[in-house]
C-alpha cells in the first residue's frame, strides 16, 4: 500500500499525500489522472475500479480502503 | 467461440489513408484544459500526428481509390472478385449497403456477394472471419474484403478524451483459396450489455438527428459533446480491454498449442498506446513484439488499425520470412476477437495516400 501511495503522489504531482486529502481536489485531477489510478489498480491490485466507484470515494483513505475491500 | 479454417489465406493487404494531416498541438487551445495538462495527455496516451478526410470524403471513396490502385497495377482482376464485404461504422447512406455502390462504381460482375457489416474496432477480424466463412464455397474463390472507417465528422473538437486519437482510413484485404494446409483459428466474443460503452448517440430511429441532439454540452471532466457526437466511456473501455483481452489470448494460444514466443509479432487494434503497453504487459509479452505506433502516427481509424499496422510496420520485414501473427480487434459492440494467422513472404503489403 505504501509503494500505491508513492505511485499517487506521482501522479497528483506533489510532495506528499495525507489520508484526509479529497481526490477530485487535487489540481492535478482530470480524466487522465483517473485512468492512471485505475490502471495502477488493475496492475497492483488485480481488480477494475469504474469511474462510478469515484462517486462513493471522497479521500485517499476512502480509496484505500475500497482497494482493501476489494483487492484480489 | 472457436472458429477455424483451412486451405485459406490473405494474397494482399492495402491500405489508403486520407492526406490532411492535424497536429495534437494545432488542436489544444480547443480543450477546455490547461496546455501542461493536454502536453501531460499527449505523453501518456503516444498523441502526436493523426490523418481525417477532407470535408465530403466517404468509406467508399476510399476504398475505390484503393481498388482503383490494385487494378490499375494489374494486382487484382475485377472479373476474379467473387465477394465485396465492407465493415463500416459510417456507410455512404442508411440504404443502399456502401458494398453495392462501390460494385457499381466498378461495373463488376453481378454473380458475386457483397455485404456491408457494422462493426467497428474489431472489425477486421469479423471481416476475416466472414471472408473466410464464404471462401467454404466452392463457387467462391476470392474475397475482397474492404474496411473503411470515417468517424472523425462524427467526433466533437472540444472532446478531448475522443478528439486527439481519432483518425479515419481503410483498407483493402484479398482472401483466397491455397493448398497450404495450417489452420487459421479465430476466438471471437461479444457482450451487448455493454453495447453502450462507445456509442454515437443521436442519428438512428431511436434517436434521429434534430436540434436538440446537435446542442453541445459539458461532461463531467469539461469535454463538451453533443448527442450527434461520438462518446466512449474510456474507464469502462479500458477496464474491459484490460479484463478480457489477456484471457482471449492465452486462451487462443493454448487452444492452438502455441506459446507466446511462436507468435513473430501481436498485432492489435490501436486504441492508444497506453492501453497497448498495459496490454502488451499483462499478457506477458515484449513491448516490442506488439508495435503501438499506429495512434501517434494516423491516429485510431477503428477496425482499419489492424491492417494499417500490418502494412506499415510489417512490409518491410515480412519479405525476409514468413511470419505467424496474433491479430486481435477489440471495442464497440461490445466485440473482443482475436485470430493466429500466418502472412506469406509473397503477401503484397501496402500503404497509398487517397488523393481526390
């Protein structure tokens, strides 16, 4: 999980993240930092997460814990 | 599914690409995006240089610009054609099927078959797949199979999920009979519950074209589009790309007992050269044995991909020796197919520009 938060701070572009961060806040956010996190996912993680899923997450620890939930 | 076939193989391959010529850079300031965000784009995905039809241009003028090539070279006789297959997504007109006009146009004889199939990314190995399904009869020798695809009129400016990666071609494919005895197998899948996930929306009886379906309007991620526009959920699309592709083809390549290194070159539909590495990475096969070149050169000209991969990147390698290839065609339909055939050193491989 730690090398997955490593990976989204590469693709958010910052120095760091924090649990309590709400995704769709960072100014890096756009539909192809979206496809990048699934993608990572789907590599990582073995699992499709859909753009829907991004309904329900709020925050990275949201996202991590629908990974935890969902990883295979 | 499993499909196969014998004494079968392709004779020539030729593919027309329209001349215009649009730079991702010229289209930016379109983008309801900042420029480093669009370059990020660009980077990822492979966008650069992609090939659109002048205004008026059509599938069938393409493709009897093709044809025109091939008879005029003395490479293919009218009077040998026994079948017209055309796989479009945007035929001449609703009717009459583009086939027939293109035979027409031709004067070619009228014992034969032609046939315009709706298909589109995966629409070469349909095409394939039906060529060879009417190459079974014994009054039918050769096939001429067209593939043609102008989608970009239908693709908004300011859509730049769909904008910068689109691009419009076709190609012309010659089947016929041969002594050769490998088989040629096909796994073909299709899911019409996702039948939606790339869709133009407005312009058939559900929905015919009017006012209201020609109003732009913002998405969630800032593309503006209109229901007349083509729209593709590029998360479910790649989610499914990425789910069901790797099993067609380790299923395909165990049903035909091949490892992955008897395969001489994957050549793949080209959504974008993205989606190809994660591909390429997920099945377990080099980078480089499945070339992803195609979407930063011509852009994403649908099923014609698969063709236009096969003559651009492959013309000069394939006259040195016989190679066995893994086509596969994946998109709209949903429709996921795949092919193991071999390409004769003999196999005329082309690229032509169209020129009005």
């Amino acid at each position: 999980m730690e090398q997955f938060k490593e990976r989204l701070i590469d693709i958010f572009e910052v120095e760091e993240i924090n649990d309590t961060d709400v995704i769709k806040q960072f100014e890096a956010w756009d539909s192809l930092t979206l496809l990048s996190i699934i993608a990572t996912i789907d590599s990582e993680f073995g699992f499709q997460i859909s753009a829907s899923d991004f309904d329900k997450i709020e925050t990275i620890a949201d996202l991590l814990q629908f990974i935890e939930n969902n990883k295979k | 599914m499993y499909l196969s076939f014998k004494n079968k193989r392709i004779a020539q391959i030729l593919s027309v690409l329209p001349n215009k010529e649009v730079l991702f850079e010229d289209e930016m300031e379109n983008y309801n995006f900042t420029i480093a965000k669009s370059l990020k784009l660009k980077a990822a995905m492979g966008y650069n240089k992609r090939r659109i039809a002048e205004d008026g241009t059509t599938s069938s003028d393409l493709c009897i610009h093709g044809l025109e090539y091939l008879f005029n070279k003395d490479l293919l006789n009218k009077e040998e054609i026994d079948a017209l297959i055309l796989v479009t997504q945007t035929p001449d007109y609703i009717m009459p099927p583009t086939s027939n006009i293109i035979q027409g146009h031709f004067s070619l004889k009228q014992d034969m078959v032609c046939m315009d199939i709706n298909q589109g990314c995966a629409g070469y190995v349909i095409g394939l797949m039906q060529s060879f399904m009417l190459l079974e009869q014994e009054a039918i020798n050769k096939v001429v199979l067209l593939n043609a695809d102008v989608l970009s009129p239908k693709v908004s400016k300011k859509d730049r999920n769909s904008n910068p990666l689109i691009g419009d071609a076709a190609s012309v494919t010659v089947l016929e009979k041969t002594i050769n005895h490998t088989e040629i197998v096909f796994s073909i899948k299709m899911n019409g519950e996702g039948a939606f996930a790339l869709q133009i929306p407005a312009g058939g009886a559900k929905l015919p074209n009017n006012d209201q379906t020609a109003i732009s309007e913002e998405d969630a991620h800032g593309n503006f589009r209109s229901k007349d526009h083509l729209v593709m959920k590029g998360d479910e699309v790649f989610n499914f790309v990425q789910s069901e592709v790797p099993p067609l083809i380790l299923e395909l390549l165990s049903q035909t007992h091949h490892d992955k290194e008897d395969i001489d070159y994957y050549m793949f539909h080209q959504p974008n050269k993205f989606m190809l590495q994660k591909l390429a990475d997920k099945i377990g096969i080099a980078r480089d044995k499945m070339p992803s070149n195609i979407v930063e050169e011509f852009g994403n000209s649908s099923g014609v991909t698969i063709p236009l991969n096969i003559t651009h990147n492959l013309s000069n390698i394939l006259p040195e020796k016989k190679l066995k290839l893994c086509l596969s065609g994946f998109g709209v339909g949903l429709t996921w197919g795949a092919t193991i055939i071999d390409l004769d050193k003999d196999t005329y491989l082309n690229t032509i520009n169209y020129k009005k």
